[in-house]
C-alpha cells in the first residue's frame, strides 16, 4: 500500500507518521526531513533548500522531485508513506508518473489553531522527538534528555508564509485527489491518540 498524507503545516502529520510507521509496514518519506538532513550536511541541496525553508516558501519542484524520486527507489517503490510531499498540483501529476498511490489520508485542522500549535512545537536536537513548549519541562527532551529547539520555520514570521502557501498552492491537492477517489479526510483537532483511531479506521 502507498499512501499519502495530506494537511496543513501543524496538523499532525508529523505525529501521525510516526504511528503508523510502528504499527503499519511503511516506509516514511518526509521531504521536510530530508532537506532538513540535507541542510545539516551542508549539501548543495541543503543550501539551496535553506534560502526557500527559511522565508517559508516551497523549494523549486526540480530538486523536490529528484530527492523524492531517490527516496521513492531506495525504499523499493511500494509501501511508503508520503508525508509533505505533494505540495502542489505539479508534483502530484509528476508523481502519478513515477508510482501508484493508493489512499490519500488528509489531516483536517482549524486554521485559527495552527499557527499556535507550530509557533509552539519544539523538536529534540538528539533524537528528533518533536511535542509542544506547554509540555515541556526545563526545555529538555522528555524520551532522552538532549536539548529542545525550535525549528528556524517555526518562527512566527515564517510561519504565516508557510500558511498562505499551503492555501494557495496545496489545499487544492484535496480535490485532485477526491477526483481520484482516493481522499480520507480525518477530525485533526483531536489528541494524537483519537486521530490516530481516525486514522486506522482508513487503513485498516
Ligand atoms: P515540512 O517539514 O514538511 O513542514 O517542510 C519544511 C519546509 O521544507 C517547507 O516549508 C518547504 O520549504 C520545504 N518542503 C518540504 N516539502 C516540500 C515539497 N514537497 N515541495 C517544496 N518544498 C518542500
């Protein structure tokens, strides 16, 4: 099975990954992650991507194709989970091309809570554990103690950009994938646990 998963920057999609991966055989994609990896390696990807990151824009379609398409082959082009990528109707129709998707799980939160939720969130510099400043004591990482830190897109300037892209330029994957048949539109607003029991209900 391959599946996407859909919604807004903050509605969980991140959380939701990590699930389904420990309890279903899929491999996660996360092109975030990856330019992210590639930013700390000082890659010319990761340059190029940082200047785009940093004002909360998309990185040209070119390069997130070719990163997705490694990733899609090292992880054998079937049972993946795609999370952040599509990001627009270009790279949905490129990756019709490539691969079959199956289901398309999309996250549905309400835009007033979003920016709270990202400015908010916090992720662990050792073991990429990621939660929200409410829920953390001393700033240090609940699961191993290393240090929390926010993400520089998490910024509350960067994160208004990031939201207005995601209108402009992904929202409308929501319908090119319902002309699919293909759209599972989940209750985002509630814990990770109850999505997460929205979620299986999708995959089964
Ligand atoms: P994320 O971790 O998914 O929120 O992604 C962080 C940033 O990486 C985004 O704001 C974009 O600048 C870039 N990015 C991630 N995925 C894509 C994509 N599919 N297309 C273009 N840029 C992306």
């Amino acid at each position: 099975m391959n599946i996407i998963l859909l919604g807004a920057p903050g509605a969980g999609k991140g959380t939701q990954a990590t699930r389904i991966e420990e309890n279903y055989n899929l491999k996660h994609i996360s092109t975030g992650d990856i330019f992210r990896h590639h930013m700390r390696q000082q890659t010319e990807v990761g340059m190029l991507a940082r200047s785009y990151i940093k004002k909360g824009q998309l990185v040209p379609d070119e390069v997130t194709l070719r990163i997705v398409e490694i990733a899609l082959k090292d992880a054998g082009m079937k049972d993946f989970m795609l999370d952040g990528f599509p990001r627009n109707i270009n790279q949905a129709e490129a990756l019709d091309k490539i691969v079959g998707i199956d289901k398309v799980i999309d996250i549905s939160v309400d835009f007033d809570v979003l920016t709270e939720r990202i400015c908010g969130r916090r992720n662990c510099l050792e073991c990429g554990y990621t939660t929200h400043v409410s829920q953390l004591k001393g700033g240090v990482c609940p699961k191993c103690g290393g240090e929390m830190q926010q993400r520089m897109d998490d910024k509350e300037e960067t994160v208004k950009s990031r939201l207005t892209v995601y209108s402009e330029q992904t929202a409308p994957l929501i319908e090119y994938y319902k002309s699919q048949g293909k759209l599972f539109t989940v209750d985002g607003m509630g814990t990770p646990d109850e999505v997460f029991g929205e979620v299986r209900k999708v995959l089964g």
